[in-house]
C-alpha cells in the first residue's frame, strides 16, 4: 500500500486521481479529481481562480485510511468539511465525502476501487445517500508509481 497510486489521467497535465500513501498507513497528498492537489497536513487550501475575482476554499476534514493485509482491501475516505467556488456565474458552496474501497492485486501493482461521492450543495436537495451506497460513481484501477516517477502538479494548490 506504501507509495503513490495513481488512476488513468485524464490529461498530459494532471492526474485523474492520485494518492500518496505513508509508511503509517497516512496519506500525505492527493491529487483530487475535482479539487487538485490537496497536502493533507495543510487542512486546505485557497486558490485564486483563471478569472478576475474567482476563487476556490476548501476545507479539509479528516482523510482516514484502512488496509487488511489478508484481504488486500484498502479503504480510503476523505471529507472535505467544506468548500465555496467563486465563478463569473456566482458561488457554490457545500461540503463532500469521496470514498474508494476496493482490492489491491496480489502482485500489489493495481488496486481497483469503487469510487463513491457524497455531495451536499448549499440550496439542493440532499444526495440520496442509500443510492450512492448502491451505485458507485466510477470503477477506477489506480496503478502504482514509484513515486519518483508521481507527477503531481506543483500548482499553487497547497
């Protein structure tokens, strides 16, 4: 599990997803699929946006981690407390939990994992959280990088 997992890209400029685990089970870093990099121990971050006037605040809850060295199931849970975007269209403001629990393979080298997202947006109606729970977002195959071969961006994302 120790090392950087990452999911297909998206782009040659950033990850799909990306995560950086510690020898004590801690995950130091993420590239985010919807937020960017996020350095845990920071517990957020603000970033100005493209536009004059927009920004992105996150506040980071805990990210929690779990492992069973016989199964080979990681479980990963990351709880963004929450968060207001700035846009030229107006402010959206919620808070989310990502989950991805799946099994790693036995070489160690993927790990495919259900990928849940449990979004409260401030004035929406609340998520059907027994749906999510039953319908995964996303079947992702993270692989595993050596992590000097990771190539999270080195945005102003802190």
């Amino acid at each position: 599990m120790v090392g950087t997992w990452e999911a297909p890209r998206q782009s040659l400029i950033s990850p799909n997803w990306q995560i950086k685990f510690e020898k004590d089970g801690t995950i130091s870093k993420i590239y985010h699929r919807i937020f960017g990099e996020i350095i845990i121990s920071n517990g957020g971050f603000y970033n100005d946006g493209p536009d004059p006037g927009t920004y992105i605040f996150v506040t980071l809850g805990p990210v929690e981690t779990q492992y069973d060295p016989c199964s080979k199931v990681i479980k990963v849970r990351i709880v963004v407390e929450d968060y207001e975007m700035k846009m030229p269209q107006g402010i959206l403001e919620g808070r989310m939990i990502d989950t991805l629990i799946g099994k790693a393979s036995d070489d160690g080298k993927t790990w495919k994992a259900e990928w849940r997202n449990y979004g409260w947006i401030k004035g929406a109606q609340e998520p059907d959280t027994s749906y999510i729970d039953q319908n995964p977002d996303e079947i992702i195959v993270f692989q595993k990088v050596d992590s000097s071969d990771a190539n999270v961006p080195n945005g102003k994302t802190q």
